[in-house]
C-alpha cells in the first residue's frame, strides 16, 4: 500500500528526515516512536502533504501512485488521513457541514455519487454511537470549545466517518486520560480491517497495550534505526533510548 524509499525533507534548510525507509502492506498496524526531536511529526506531515516542509530527495508511492506532487487535500481523497497532534478549531463550521463537505468533496474526486442526506445522518449517528459520542456533536462548531480529550475522540470520529486506506495518528494519545485513550483505541480497533492500515506514532508504550502493533519502528535524527515486534516497545519503556544509539 504504502512505499516510502530514502526519503528526506527539510524545513527553512535544515534538514529533519534523513532517508526514511518504510513499507506498510494493507491489514498492518505500524508504531513509529523514538525521542522528542526525531522526526516522527515531520514524517507523518510530509505523508499528509503540509507544504511547509521540502522534499529533497526520495519516493513515497501509495497504492502504486506516486503522490509527491500532490497537494493534501488531494492525498486525504486518495485516502490518507491524519490525525492531528493538536487538533484545530474552526468556529463556525458545524461538524455536520464539516464531514458532508469532506465527503462529498471525496466522492467528487472520485467520479461517484456521494451519499444522500439520510445516509450520511445514518452513518454520522452509528460513527458517534460506536465512539460514545454525543448527539450535540452534530451542531457544535469544529473542535471550538472541545477538552483535549473531546479534540483526539473527534479526529477519530473523522477518521470513521471518511474511511481512509492509511490512517496516521499522530501522537493522539497526548494528554489522554485512561477513559479517552480506551475509547480512541476501542474505535480504531473497530475500524481495522484487512483493507487499511495505520501508522500510530507515540511517545508512550500504553498506547500499545490498546492498539497492538504488527510492527514498532524506532526513528531517530531523522532515519528508522531499529524494527521490530510490540515487544521493542515494552523494551523502551524499560531502557528508554540510550541502548539504541549509544
């Protein structure tokens, strides 16, 4: 699904990936983790397409299309998601208006009919009840007034709603308690399928108790320097870095 090869990018000249080897395949979940600093954030915005960043050298192919000169909201319709670190609000825009314009806008792109206005409201309410979340989110403004909690539950309600092939969540279990983390993991792991795949990066080996991953990958200054199974992310939590890059 997703082949990224030698990948490097840089940021106002300084360089932060530094030749990124990565293949994801549908049906996997890969946890990308390594220390403040490394590039997990870069990457997964250079994979969104955020054009502050420069991509000086290397490949990315999704599905066996090459989507570097792709603008982002192009990639999302080609079916990667991110989801936020830090979520923006956007007051103003309903969630209602927010979602049916995305989807619609995603079904133009794809030369299809999008769904009437009773399917979307059918599926809006079985997303919202699979994540326990409440009916007054439909007229609540984007993520304006919403806890950090509410912010990361709502990135996944998007997710569920636009139904991408890849799906990044980037350091989503920031600022989590134990109850939010639960239901965030609870609906990605509803959503996994054996035509998807994610990318979790995380700082943190509990996130991984909840969404277990095929693969943790260690990034760091910029390149992927160790892989391996969900045991090298207990390891972390036990060792932390140092046995790695000393």
């Amino acid at each position: 699904m997703l082949q990224i090869t030698n990948l490097h990018a840089s940021i106002q000249g300084k360089e932060i990936l530094k030749g990124v080897n990565l293949t994801v395949n549908k049906g996997e979940i890969h946890a990308i983790m390594g220390p403040n600093g490394s590039g997990k954030s870069t990457l997964s915005s250079v994979l969104a397409g955020r054009d502050v960043f420069d991509v000086t050298q290397g490949e990315i192919f999704f599905n066996g299309k090459n989507i570097l000169p792709l603008a982002a909201h192009e990639r999302a319709c080609e079916g990667i998601f991110l989801a936020f670190q830090y979520p923006v609000e956007i007051p103003g825009v309903s969630m209602t208006n927010f979602m049916k314009a995305a989807i619609d806008a995603q079904y133009a792109y794809r030369n299809q009919e999008p769904p009437t206005a009773t399917e979307f409201l059918k599926k809006m309410k079985a997303m919202r009840t699979m994540l326990g979340l409440p009916e007054k989110l439909n007229n609540r403004s984007v993520n304006e007034g919403f806890s950090g909690g509410e912010k990361k539950k709502n990135d996944i309600f998007q997710m569920a709603m636009l139904e991408p092939q890849l799906a990044i969540l980037d350091e989503t279990d920031s600022g989590l308690d134990i109850d939010a983390l639960r239901i965030v993991a609870d609906g990605v792991n509803q959503l996994k399928n054996p035509d998807n795949a994610y990318i979790v990066i995380t700082h943190y080996q509990r996130l991984l108790d909840y969404i277990v991953p095929d693969f943790v990958h260690i990034l760091y200054d910029g390149k992927i320097i160790k892989t391996g199974d969900k045991t090298l992310a207990l390891e972390l939590e036990e060792k932390g870095y140092d046995w790695l890059i000393s």
